[in-house]
C-alpha cells in the first residue's frame, strides 16, 4: 500500500475545499489531474474517501477518519519545510488566521506594516468571522479572540487593551424617543442587534457594581457587522451596544451620547493564539513575537 505525499496533498485540499476545482487552483493543477490523483488513492486504499455528485463533495466516514490522521501530520510536515527554507534563506510561509473584524484591525494598524517591511517572504491571510471557529479543525495556524473565549488548550498572547462596552444613541435620536435611565428601559427602545454568522444574536450585558443584567435588546435592525451599526446609530436608527474605542470619537464630536454608564462593563482585551500542543513555525513564532514587542511598547 503507497500513498505519496502528492496524493495526500490532493486529499487534504479537497477536504478543505469541498471543491475539486478550488482545490486544483489553490494546488496549481488541473481539476483532472487531482480527480485522477484521488481515484488511484482510492483503488489503492480499497475505500471510498468522498461522495461525489454533480453540485457537491463530502467525506465519508472512512475520509473523515483519514483527515483527522493526516491533516496534523500534514501541517507539520509543511511547518517542517517551511523552517528549513526559513533557516537557510529568508523566514517565509503563510499564517491563516480566524478573526472577527475588530480583532484583526490593531494588529493591521499596528503591527503588520513594519512586520511584512522585515519579512517579506511571509504572508499573512486573515479570515474574517464572527463564530467561535475551532483553528485546529477548520485548518488556521491562530486565531484572535477575547481572553474568556481562548480555549484553555492554546497559548494566548494579550494585545491591546482591556474593552469597555457602552450603549450609544444619537442626539436626534433621544430627543424623539427620551434617554434611559435603568437596562430594563432598553426593553422599551429601538436597539440595534447584532448576530454573529454561527446565528446566534447577541445579548447585551450590563453590569454595576457587583450586579449583572442581560438584556434581550429588541428594535427595527439586526446586523452582522460592529461598523454598521455605529453607522445605524449615527443616523439616529436606534441604541446600538459597542466597544468604547468605536465610539469615542463621535461622542467627543457630539455626534453619540454615551447611555446608562455606570452600567458599561469592562472586558479583558484580545488575544491572539494558537495550539500550545504544537512547534509552531517559523513565520508563526516570528509574528507572535511581533505581536508582544507592540504589546510591550503600547504599554
């Protein structure tokens, strides 16, 4: 029984893919060629690795048991490569990172410029998504959360700092519809929701003094996407709940009024981070270090 390194590579992007021909064109070949590839895999493994039809690709139970082996093995050995090349040339290779809009921003702003000017063998892609994603399932190398939600098997590096959430109106806004006083006012006001892509809305938490209260916000606008609906509030749609440092310069404008602040809680910061259980790459070790040089100088 040989199976090539080729063929395990055509396997494992299909399973990626979901797509012979996206996976031909992340591979360079042609749609044949890697249908060809997987086909003697598949006579010489005696199984049936995907079912296939004419609209879509999905593993069977022997190719998802196959994937679970093979993709660990298989990212190391392309970290392996990767730190060899690195060792002997420039530090290179790609860094796939799950985050949401917000956790990526900073580390664009901040970071990357002066990061890609030193090493610009190394790219980076960053995958913008709200759901809790599992990086080592779904094939990133990191990814970018809020410290409570890191799973406690990674390793998570801070950045940034801590966030505050506030709910914010506009001024035309409160004078049609009045300010509240209290979160359960919120009951009675036009809020603007947010749901993240898993499907799940969000739920607003306020907290003073010791004492918490989740509101199920109600209003005429739900959203996928923390700039719309600062966007939404500004022309005066409804409350909408956000980070602090979103809002800070429309209500230094006057453009927002900050609500109910004695109830904004306050968050530990974001973090980036990646399997504690695994040698991470090069070009990943060299990034994380990045990240804390910043994080050390910012503070």
């Amino acid at each position: 029984m040989k199976v090539g390194l080729s063929e395990l590579t055509a396997f494992t992007a299909i399973a990626e893919h979901k797509s012979f021909r996206t996976a031909a064109l992340r591979l360079g070949v042609s749609p044949s060629a890697l249908s060809h590839a997987l086909r003697g895999m598949e006579e010489r493994l005696n199984v049936r690795l995907f079912n296939r039809t004419t609209r879509s690709v999905a593993l069977t139970e022997a190719g998802e048991q196959l994937l679970r082996r093979v993709a660990p093995a298989m990212a190391d050995l392309a970290d392996a490569m990767d730190e060899v090349a690195s060792a002997v040339n420039r530090p290179s290779g790609t860094i796939r990172i799950s985050a949401a809009e917000a956790g990526a921003r900073p580390l664009i702003r901040h970071v990357l410029p002066d990061f890609l000017e030193k090493y610009p063998d190394v790219h980076i892609e960053f995958v913008v998504d709200t759901r809790f994603v599992d990086i080592v399932a779904d094939g990133y190398d990191a990814g970018i959360r809020v410290f409570d939600d890191v799973p406690k098997d990674m390793i998570a590096v801070k950045f940034g700092a801590d966030i505050k959430f506030t709910a914010v109106a506009s001024p035309a806004y409160l004078a049609k519809y009045g300010t509240p006083d209290m979160p359960e006012d919120l009951l009675k006001h036009r809020c603007i929701r947010f749901r993240f892509s898993s499907g799940t809305l969000y739920r607003w938490n306020l907290e003073r003094r010791g004492k918490s209260v989740n509101i199920d916000a109600t209003g005429p606008m739900t959203l996928g996407n923390t700039n719309l609906m600062l966007d939404a509030a500004l022309q005066d749609i409804g409350i909408a709940w956000l980070p602090e440092y979103q809002t800070a310069a429309h209500v230094a404008s006057g453009a927002l009024v900050p609500l109910l602040q004695k109830w904004s809680p306050t968050m530990p910061g974001l973090c980036f981070y990646y399997p504690a259980n695994r040698h991470p790459p090069t070009a990943l070790r060299l990034f994380t270090q990045a990240i804390k040089d910043w994080e050390r100088e910012r503070t």
